[in-house]
C-alpha cells in the first residue's frame, strides 16, 4: 500500500518522493531537530531513514507521511505511524524542519495521523516514545491527548511510553453536517472522485462541472442535508440528500428522497466508512418521514454498484444513457419502512 494523500486546513501529508530527498538530507544534518535523535546525521544515513519510512507502508500497510505547507509545498517534515518489528506499540511520532516549529504543524500534522489510524485502521490505541528531557513533544503529546505510561529501554536509551486511546464509537470519525462554508472542500472533494470515474468512463468522457458556488448554494437550502466525516481535520468523505421533489429526478412523490451523492476519500476505502455515511443518511430521510429511496450511480462502477446492493438496495431497471451525465448509469431505490 502506499500514503494516501490526506489533507488539512494547511498541510498536504502524501507519500515520500524524490523532491524529498534534498530537504530531509538538510532536515537530518540539524543538530537541533536531530537533539534527542542521537544526533546530526550524514546524507547516507538520511537517505535510508526516509526510504525506511517510505517501505514502511509497503511492508505495514501503514507509515508515516511527508508533510508539506498547502499554501507553496514548502518541506516542512515527516509525521505518522512507525511500529518495526519488536516495537512496544503502534507509535505515532514527529520530526519537522527547525523552519517549521512553533506554527502548530506538528499538531495539525499528528491529528490528521490520529484520525486516519483511529478510523480507516481502527487502531484500539497509539503510543508515542518520548526520552524524558524532550520537554516540547511531551507537550505536544499533551495536547493530543496523550498520559505518560511507564519507561522503556528504546536502542540503549530511555524513552517515555505515552499512550493514546481510541476515543468510543463514531467520535473518532468526526460526523457534523456540512454548511455553506464548506463549499469549496466539498466541491474539491466532488472533483476529485469524478478524476477517479475515468478508470470507467466511456472514451473522451469529460467530468461534469462541480463549481464551488453552486456547492455552497445547495447548502444553505433548508431540505438540502450533508454530513461530513473528518477525522483529525481531513475530509474524509461526505454523504447528502434531499427531498426528491427538488432534485434532478424530477419526481412528483413526497415520500420519496434522493441519496445525492455518497464520496468517501480512497484511504478510507474499506474501513466502513461508505456504511456508516449511509445509515446516517437513511436513518435522517425515515426520521423525516420519508418512504423510499433512490439513488443514481454510474452503470461501470461496479465496486459502487457492489457496495450498494450488499447494502440491501436493488436496481430499478437496467443502466441507461444519462446526458447530464455523459455515461450510463443506473438507479437503485430502497425502502425506508
């Protein structure tokens, strides 16, 4: 597996690359940043720490992430998840440049970290090694909510286990529902899964707009419902739906509603994640009273087509050609009762 690219408010965390190389060498060579990491290191040595780290998702299934400033895709370090063979536990750790201390990142870094592992891992629990006179990431791991444990022998040093555990049920997912603030992030979302349609689209298909504003004015209509899942800060999918006598299905049945659109990011894929922004959405349209529901999803999307049918929906009538589209697709409905 490789680092799904997760991203936050600020950062961008994505899989190490060759652009890396230069500023993790540079990164690595700071006495300061490399204090409590047994000191500077040279550029052999700092090569094979980042492809470590880089193998680690190949070999786990899990890593850590370079991270990178949004605004310019400035360097700003690595944050994630390390647990080698012998390790006391899934750890979650941190190492930014000099440059990049004291804006935050490693929190906002950590948090996106956090969340995946607590969602699309299912991670019961994190442990971060800390040696004792590393007073600022024991801070750090403070604030994310981490207690200080017991003290292990860690490569012939002393180190601080502090743990984390999984917060109860859906907390770690983040649910809330979506309003015309978050527009912009939604359409992004929405343009980035049309991107991922080409791998079934007809030839030539180009992906229908999905303007930023047009996003922002669905959400501020009454009936128009969102939910958004986003663990430590990243938009990790979201589910919406409305009545079906405003939607494009151009039905005249009160009792009917339309599931709009169900979009869960790919280093969620999986962890059910799909399911549970499902039953929010169908359990919100019978609370409303609702009857049915109906849904329209593109007719190659076989691993869409899967998913909702395990989930008790059946197809109404075989995939036809949809203009608004521009490929065929097929509808499903479900009963509400």
């Amino acid at each position: 597996m490789s680092a799904p690219t997760l991203r936050t408010e600020r950062l961008v965390l994505r899989a190490a690359g060759p652009q890396d190389v230069a500023p993790n060498r540079d990164m690595c060579a700071d006495p300061e940043v490399q204090r409590f990491l047994g000191g500077p290191v040279g550029p052999h040595e700092a090569f094979v720490n980042l492809t470590s780290h880089a193998g680690h998702w190949a070999v786990r299934g899990y890593g850590q992430w370079i991270v990178r400033r949004a605004s310019d895709d400035a360097f700003l370090g690595r944050v994630g998840l390390y647990e080698p063979d012998g390790w006391p536990g899934l750890e979650i750790g941190w190492k930014l440049a000099r440059h990049a201390w004291g804006a935050g990142y490693a929190e906002e870094a950590a948090r996106a970290a956090i969340g995946w592992a607590f969602t699309a891992l299912q991670a019961p629990r994190l442990i971060s090694l800390i040696v004792p006179d590393n007073a600022p990431s024991a801070r750090l791991a403070a604030r994310l909510g981490h207690v200080a444990q017991d003290t292990v022998e860690l490569l012939g040093t002393r180190a601080v286990r502090h743990m984390l555990e999984r917060p109860p049920g859906d907390a770690p997912l983040a649910l809330r529902a979506a309003g015309p603030g978050d527009g912009p992030r939604i359409a992004a979302d929405v343009r980035a899964a049309f991107d991922r349609y080409i791998d079934f689209s007809p030839p030539g298909w180009t992906p229908p707009p999905a303007p930023d504003d047009d996003e922002a004015d669905l959400l501020g209509r009454p009936a128009y419902r969102c939910v958004l899942a986003e663990p430590g800060g990243v938009l990790a999918g979201h589910v919406a739906w409305w009545p079906a006598v405003d939607s494009r299905l151009g039905s005249d049945d009160p009792g009917l509603a339309h599931l709009r659109r169900l979009f869960v990011h790919p280093g969620w894929w999986g962890a059910g994640l799909a399911r549970r922004l499902l039953a929010v959405a169908v359990q919100d349209a019978r609370a409303h009273g609702f009857e049915r529901m109906r849904l329209t999803t593109p007719g190659g999307q076989g691993r869409a087509r899967r998913f909702y049918e395990r989930e008790g929906w059946r197809a109404d009538g075989p995939p036809s050609e949809d203009e608004a589209f521009g490929m065929p697709t097929i509808q499903y409905v479900r009963d509400l009762g």
